[in-house]
C-alpha cells in the first residue's frame, strides 16, 4: 500500500483532521502510531461501532493502534464510574470492544490495549499533571471538557483535572495522533495549544461524526431511549426502532445515521446485501446510502417499511455480540450490580 493509499484510507469517513500537513511526512516515515481512547462510564451503545470501524481502517493502512481504557477519566467524570467499579467496567470495556472488533474481522493481536491506571498514578506523569496545572486557566479547562464531561452547576475539580490527562495521554501513550470523536475538538485544540508548553509536541487529531441518537439528539449512554445497548433483546430493538422518529420523504434524524454509518458499513464488511421493501410490495438492494436517500426522498420507501428493515439488520449485527456477552454475563453484572434486568 503506498502513502496516498494510506491517507485516503486513515482520513476515509472523518469529519475533520487537525495537523493533516503532518500525517503524510510521518507516513512517507513509517506507520502512524494513533491511540484511541473511551471512558468505562455506561453500558456503550451501537454508536460504538463507528469508531470502532474506523480502528478497521487503521489497522488495515498499517497503523500502530492503541486503546485506552481510560478508567480514572470515567471517575473523575463526576464519578460516572465509582472507585470500587472501575476496574470491573474495564473488563466489560474491553470484552465487548475485542468482541466488535472480532466480528468486524479486526485482527486483536494488531491491537494493544492499555488501562489508564497503569501509566496515569506513575511518578512522572503525576509530575507532568501538576506542570500542566501550573499554566491552564480555570476558564481553558472547563471550555475543553464542555462538550465531554458532564456539566453540573458545582463543578467538580475533577471535571477539570479531566481534560489535563486526556492532554497528557498523547505523550505518555507515545501516539503521533489521537482519534476520536466530533465532541472532542475543544480538548484536542486544548491540547494542541498547552503540550508544548511542557515541551511536548502537538499530536495530530482525527474526528469522526457523531451518531444522533434515536430521539434526534446525541446517542447517550446516560439516556435509555436514545440508544440500543449490545445487551438488549430483539423485542427491545425492534420496540426502539419503531418508536424513533421517522416521517414520510424525509432523512433526518437518528435512523438515517445509524444506517450510514453502523448498518451499510457492517454488513459490507460481513458481505450481506441491504433489501428494503417498496411500496409496490417488491423489494430492491441497496448496496450505498444515497441510493437510499434517493428513493426514500422520492416516497417509494415507507418508514414503517425502513423501520421493519433496520430493526432485522441490527438484530443480524448485535446478535453475535450479545451472545458472547451473555456468555459471560458474570462480567457484566460485577460492572453494573445496580441494573437488574440487564438482558
């Protein structure tokens, strides 16, 4: 593969590249080092597999891969995870991610996954945080996590503390960029602007877009009805899907995107054909998304119809995952001992 099949391939389905200039002079180097890393907060959701797609399209340009399990971020996130929980939800993390990666035919050993506890408490860093902490501003702080930690009227210190290490990350991590998703900009330009002050150099930044959720806003692990969880039933899916707005001859909204970005994509990679119903009772392939846009928008799909579709598809993409999850159903319940009925 050569350096403009790489770039293509690394920036295919990003939403934007923060420092693309150096992308391709470390390319035409060696392979690109990126990490990515995820809070263990919540029971994650479909929207999980976008970037775990991308990871795909890493992996396959060559790529050093690394991701984060980033444990002290999801306590530190006003506590979304509590102390005595966060080793068990990284395990859960971790169980789910490689079992996604599985079916999207990603080779694990191509991988290397990390838990923030075992750099993020060393000496060194430790010292690097109380540096970083000596030049932010209260105000750069809070702007950087506004979109990521959660926003409550007394801000915790943590909150703060929060994007500090996810700056720091990049130089302990020894990644030449860091992925993630839209709603990480503030915190990738934060850390563009202070790592040098440490005399640590920038990173390059990647973003994806961001899946909306089911009720047309950000796909949520804190909010039930904007997502589908790999634990779910068919029954639920199916309830959720034909409960998520969808109106007559027009693409906006959550099922569109979930289409775009997690169904089409999947079920190339599985080397399943999308049919979806007409309104003459036929059926037709749909093989891209603007196909589908074009005969949505001309009224030859109903939604009712799309919605029937989307759910069976789904079903074919979560099964195998949430049968390897309940076969290990003991990691889920030590990471989430609140929820009862988690199948």
């Amino acid at each position: 593969m050569d350096i403009n099949e790489k770039v293509n391939l690394i920036s295919r389905n990003i939403e934007e590249i923060l420092g693309a200039e150096e992308l391709r002079n470390i390319l035409e180097k060696r392979n690109l080092r990126i990490y990515w890393g995820t809070a263990t907060t919540g029971k994650p959701h479909i929207a999980y597999i976008l970037p775990l797609l991308k990871i795909r399209d890493f992996v396959l340009a060559g790529c050093e891969v690394t991701i984060l399990l980033a444990d002290i971020h999801a306590m530190l996130d006003n506590l979304k995870a509590p102390l005595s929980l966060i080793n068990q939800r990284s395990v859960y993390y971790e169980l789910l991610i490689k079992t996604i990666l599985q079916e999207l035919k990603v080779d694990l050993k191509l991988i290397k996954f990390v838990k923030g506890s075992s750099f993020q408490i060393s000496p060194e860093y430790t010292m690097d945080l109380f540096k970083l902490s000596t030049v932010v501003s209260e105000h750069d702080s809070k702007k950087a996590g506004s979109e990521v930690v959660k926003q409550v009227k007394n801000t915790k210190l943590s909150s703060m503390i929060y994007p500090l290490m996810q700056a720091l990350d990049e130089e302990y991590l020894n990644c030449d960029a860091q992925f993630g998703g839209k709603d990480q900009r503030k915190i990738f330009t934060f850390a563009m602007k202070y790592l040098p002050q440490l005399q640590y150099k920038k990173r390059i930044h990647l973003m994806n877009p961001m899946i909306e959720g089911l009720n047309n806003e950000k796909m949520s692990s804190s909010d039930l009805f904007s997502k589908i969880e790999y634990t779910e039933s068919k029954e639920e899916i199916f309830k959720k899907i034909k409960k998520c707005f969808c109106e007559e001859k027009s693409t906006k909204g959550g099922l569109f995107q979930i289409i775009k970005y997690v169904i089409l994509p999947i079920l190339k990679i599985k080397g399943v054909e999308m049919e979806i119903k007409t309104l003459d009772n036929s059926t037709f392939i749909i093989n891209n998304y603007d196909l589908l846009e074009k005969e949505f928008l001309a009224g030859n799909v109903h939604p009712g119809d799309l919605k029937m579709a989307v759910s069976n598809y789904l079903e074919l993409i979560i099964q195998p995952i949430r049968d390897v999850i309940k076969n290990n159903e003991h990691i889920v319940r030590e990471a989430y001992p609140n929820e009862k009925n988690i199948f």
